[in-house]
C-alpha cells in the first residue's frame, strides 16, 4: 500500500549527536528505559488528541478508541510502537527528531565529565526521550501521520543515529505514529513477548490509556500476527484515581519515574484526595537529586495538569511557588473547564485554591520528614535548600513553616554543614536573649572568623553563619521566626540587653568616657570617610570592625546589587574600635597627627577588608602601609 517518494537526508544537530553517543556508551546497563521513553510518548500523543478532540471533535473520526499497541517480530528482529494519537508534520517531525529543543541544553553538556556513572545519572535527569532508542536499535523508522491530515501526507523518517536521518512521504493508513526499532545483537532479549510485557506492566500501569500487546498466540504454529488480537497490558486506569490503600510503594515509584523521567526512586511523596469548596487529587513528589536544570530560570516546574483525568498541560506553573519548582507529579481537577488554557489558569479562583493547597502539602510533607527523619531530610535540604531559602520572599503567607525548614551553619556546631534549625536555636538559646543573631559573609569562614562575632563567643550566645548568594536575600524577608527578631551581627547598634550584667554595662560606659578624646581624634582624622567613629561592644580580640547602620544596605546586599549591574548607593559605615587593644592603645598615643591618620585609615581599611573582602582603592592602602612598615624597620635597626 505504501506508496513511496523522493527521500531527503538531513544532518542531525550538533547536540543530538552528542547525546545519541553518549546514550549508548552510558546507558547500556539501563537498557530497557527505552520501553518506558517511547511508551510514554505513544501515550502523550494520545491525550494530546483526546485533548485536541474535546473542541475538533471530526480529529478522531472513526478510529475513537485511543491505544498504544507494542509488538515484537522475531524474525525480523523489530519492536513497533505504535499509537493512533495525534501523529507529527513533516515540520513536527523535523524539530522534535533532529534537534533538541531544551533550554538549557548546552549547560547540560557543558556539565557532563567524561565519568560514566555520573553522566549516565546526568543523562537520566537531562530526559533521554525519543533517542533512547538508539539504545536498543541501530535502526530506527518512525512512520506518522497527523491526525485531521490525508492519508497521503503521513512522513517517513530513518536514522541509524550515526549523525544523520532521511525523510520521505508516505502514505499511512492509520492516524499516530509507529515507531520501528531494528534491534541491535546485544538487545535480542527484548524479542521476547514476556519480558516486554513484564517491563511495560511496570511502568505503564498507570497511563490512562491501555497499552496493548497480542494476545499470546494459540499452539497453533499457524497462528498469523496481522490476525492477531490485541489485549491490554495495563488496567488504563490512572493511578491516582485509585485509592490509596491499593497502591504499593513499588507502584508509587515506578509511577514516579515514568512522570518524572528520573532513575532514581523519588524522596518521599504525597497522594491527596481533596473534596469541599474545590475538588481535586494530587499526587506530588519530592526528588532525590536535583534535575540538571534546577538553577536554570526557564527549567520546566514538574507539575501535570489534568481535568477530570484528561490529560491538559505539562508544566503548569500556576499550581505550585517557584520555590517549590523541584516538586514533581500531576494535579487532576474536577472543577476546571476542559478547555482551560494558561491564561485562564493564571488569574483564576479554581488554580489559587489548588496551588494553596499543594504548597501546604509539600511544606507540611517536609516538616513530617524533618521531624521524622532527620538524616533523610539534611539530604533533602543539601540537594533543595537553597531553591527553599527563595521562599519566605515569595509566599510570606507561608514564610513561618518555610522558616521552620530552614537549616543553617552555626557557632554552636562550628562547622559549615547546614544542620541547625530556628526551632534549635531558639531551644539553647538563654531566656534573657531577645534575638536570633546572625551574620551573612562571602564564605562560611569569612562568616566565622568575622570580628563581630567575639562577644558572642565569649558570652557563649549561638550565632548563624549564612554565606550562600541567596542569604542575605533570604534574611532581608525574615524578620521574626515564633515572635523572636532576627538581628544581624554586623549591623546597627548592638544592644545585648540583659545578657549584660550591670557590671558590664558601668564598665562599658567608663570606657566610653575614657576613650572620649581619642575617639574625637580618630573622628578627625577620617572624616567623611565613615559615618561614625565609637566604642565597640563586641571586639574582644580584634581592633577595630565597621559596622552597617540599621538603615543602610548591608555589605551582601550591595555585593549582590553591584554583580546584578545595578547601581548600588554608597554607604558608610560606621568604624568601631576596641580600646582594649594594643594596638588601638599604641596608636591612640602617636602625637604626630599626620602618622596617627596613617595609622587610623589603616585600622579602617583593615576593618573594611574583613568585612567586605575588598577595598575601593587597595592600592592606596598598600602604599600606605608600605610606608608604615618601612618606618617601622627604621625604628628598629
Ligand atoms: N509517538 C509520538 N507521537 C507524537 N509525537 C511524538 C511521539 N514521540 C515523540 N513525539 C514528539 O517528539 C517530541 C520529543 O520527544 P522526546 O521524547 O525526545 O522528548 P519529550 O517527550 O518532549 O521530553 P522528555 O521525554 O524529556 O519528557 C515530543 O515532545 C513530541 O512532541
């Protein structure tokens, strides 16, 4: 029947050569994801149509029953997928099977390390898709016809996935696609009826539409195939449709990997049925590892959107925060309209609902974990906490429970892993303590080892070290965790209140006055280079430490603004000395007032260094320290 024409050869793009390479040098332990891939396709090719149906309803013609049908010919040594779902165009068929279309695409190559295992386990995240065939085949002829198109105008194309593929028309009986994989020698197994049965009953239980096979033939040697009938695999009933009492964790799982496209089991997850005002079912997973993409701004939120177990839309971001874009799984509706579009999702009752809904879920999920297993959830935060720190700025409704799953550094563990939790500190913390201090540095040993700290050392009162780009972000949209401030260490006046004895505050108050003139001095001697000159109460063991006026912009927001390329005001900041120290003692005692500038702008711009990690003119610095120094030797020869 199969009338054919003019053949045209096209290279693949650079990218899909890549891959197809790297996918069958490191993925030949995982052969049979192929089945899972292409089956998995088959069946979104037929909600698409049902879809596409619901407003054409002339696209499914007489061929309404959706399926997709597997078979193997041994003779041959082929395996066929086929669907009569919604088929490709020549144009569809050219960008879907010669490029890939993801964002992102070349960061992912960039990523890969030459390292199997890792990139087998990168490739598995960065989604294989279509190409997996090439796993199994060294040839592949995909046959496909749109649906609503002539049979005339079905399109044919052929690869061996050695870098490039022919294209020709054909004329296709039947609507969908067919893809046919000629095996290589090393993947025979695959011919064996039972065995692909046993892999699709895995992966596809759960796909709504029912994925059929031939019926085992009778003994008769006679038996002919093109006679054979065709019976279901799967029940084509969708898994969250079931109660949750029948599903195992295995069927769960396997359900995971197959919406998430992941390797890996999934972390944890959730299955709710919700009914009242709005009703909807959602099942929603939390990763192990973290997909190739996360950082990347366009990367793909994981969440299916289904209408009364219709298929409608990947990727719905409407139904769940950006801070929560590492969830992955399906929402299924029984109120929104079939023919819902993304704009109507974007301003709608129905989605605020749902969305509201799956975000406590999720947040309520981790508390559980958190709770329940402490080591599993450290994990969870090592691959997802810094995704989870944009929450509190984006959903201040929920900013206490996101605050209460957030993990830090802290003075009390004294190492960077970030263990602590608020509801910790607040625990050890002393009732007269009124803060949560913390500090936001460039490292966590710029955060550790800054000046500020030593009071707190020294007073034993816990401190968060937070050095990640997102953290001072983080901390300017928490204010409070349970009624007690957050208070930054490097900020502002620091007013320990009654964790000072009244001996320490008479003691502080005569230093101050003692210290009235030299202060003076150094006042002078700066000018406007600092906001302010005055007596620390926090130094025990350095000299001096600037300091962020409660007002202005703290160090790492302004770092922040200057890498964004904004204009960033600048700020002063105010210069605190400890008069303990020797050498603020020494220097007080220079009478030259030319040397004891030198000596006051080397204190400052030393101060500056430990906190801002940089000067704004560090050559001047150099020369004059230079020059201090060769005194100095002078002094001493
Ligand atoms: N059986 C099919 N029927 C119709 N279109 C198909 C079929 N198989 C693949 N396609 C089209 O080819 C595209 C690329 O498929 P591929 O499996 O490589 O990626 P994907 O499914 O978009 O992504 P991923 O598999 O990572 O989720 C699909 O998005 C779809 O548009």
């Amino acid at each position: 029947m199969t009338e054919t024409r003019q053949t045209e050869t096209h290279g693949f793009q650079t990218e899909v050569k890549q891959l197809l390479h790297l996918m069958i040098h490191s993925l030949y332990s995982n052969k049979e994801i192929f089945l899972r891939e292409l089956v998995s396709n088959a069946s979104d090719a037929a909600d698409k149509l049902r879809f596409k149906a619901l407003s054409e309803t002339n696209l499914l013609a007489d061929d309404a029953e959706l399926y997709v049908r597997v078979s193997a010919d041994k003779d041959a040594g082929t395996i066929t997928i086929s669907d009569n779902g919604i088929g490709m165009t020549r144009e569809d068929v050219m960008a879907n099977l010669g490029t890939i279309a993801k964002s992102g695409t070349a960061e992912f190559f960039g990523q890969l390390s030459g390292d199997q295992a890792k990139d087998s386990q990168l490739i598995g995240q960065f989604g294989v898709g279509f190409y997996s065939a090439f796993i199994v085949a060294d040839s592949v002829t995909v046959r496909t016809r749109v649906a609503g198109a002539a049979k005339e105008d079905g399109v044919e194309w052929q690869s061996r996935g050695e870098g490039e593929y022919d294209l020709k028309a054909i004329t296709k009986e039947r609507r969908g696609t067919d893809i046919i994989l000629h095996l290589r020698d090393d993947a025979e197994e695959f011919l064996d009826e039972s065995r692909l049965r046993s892999i699709i009953n895995k992966y596809s239980e759960h796909l709504s539409i029912p994925v059929q096979m031939p019926k085992a033939a009778d003994d008769s040697e006679e038996a002919d195939k093109t006679e054979s009938k065709w019976e279901a695999v799967n029940s084509g009933k969708a898994l969250w449709t079931r109660d949750k009492s029948e599903i195992s964790d295995e069927e769960y799982k396997d359900f995971y990997k197959s919406v998430a496209h992941d390797f890996d089991e999934p972390l944890l997850w959730s299955h709710n049925k919700v009914e009242g005002t709005s009703e909807y079912t959602s099942l929603l997973y939390v990763p192990k590892r973290a997909p190739w993409d996360l950082w990347n701004r366009d990367s793909q939120h994981g969440i299916k959107l289904y209408v009364k177990r219709v298929f409608i839309m990947d990727d719905a971001e409407q139904l769940m925060p950006s801070y929560l874009r590492f969830v992955r799984g399906l929402m299924d509706s029984n109120d929104l309209p079939l023919n819902v579009s993304r704009e109507i999702l974007q301003d709608n009752k129905v989605t605020r609902a749902m969305r509201n809904g799956s975000t406590k879920k999720v947040l309520s999920m981790l508390s559980k974990l958190a709770k329940d297993d402490e080591e599993k959830y450290l994990e969870f935060w090592k691959t997802f906490g810094a995704v989870l720190k944009e929450g509190p700025a984006e959903d201040s409704a929920n900013g206490e429970k996101i605050a209460g799953l957030l993990r830090f550094a802290s003075t009390h563990t004294d190492s960077a892993e970030q263990t602590v939790s608020l509801d910790q500190y607040l625990e050890r913390k002393p009732e007269a303590q009124k803060s949560i201090y913390y500090i936001v540095a460039d490292s966590y040993e710029a955060a550790r080892d800054n000046p500020a700290l030593e009071i707190f050392r020294k007073k034993g009162l816990e401190v968060l070290l937070l050095s990640e780009r997102i953290d001072e972000w983080l901390m300017s949209h928490l204010t409070d965790y349970k009624d007690v401030e957050f208070q930054s260490v490097t900020r502002g006046d620091l007013d320990l209140g009654d964790l000072e004895d009244s001996a320490d505050k008479e003691q502080q108050k005569a230093t101050e006055e003692a210290f009235k003139e030299p202060l003076e001095r150094f006042t002078k001697a700066l000018g406007d280079k600092v906001k302010k000159v005055r007596v620390t109460h926090r130094l025990t063991d350095s000299p001096a430490c600037i300091i962020t006026d409660e007002n202005d912009m703290s160090t790492q927001m302004a770092k922040l603004m200057e890498a964004a390329g904004q204009k960033v005001p600048e700020t002063k900041y105010i210069l605190e000395l400890n008069p303990e120290h020797k050498l603020v003692q020494r220097v007080t005692e220079v009478t030259d007032e030319d040397k004891f500038g030198q000596w006051a702008n080397l204190i400052l711009d030393q101060a500056t260094l430990a906190e801002r990690g940089s000067l704004k003119d560090p050559a001047h610095f150099v020369t004059r320290l230079n020059k201090l120094m060769l005194e100095l030797t002078e002094s001493t020869s």
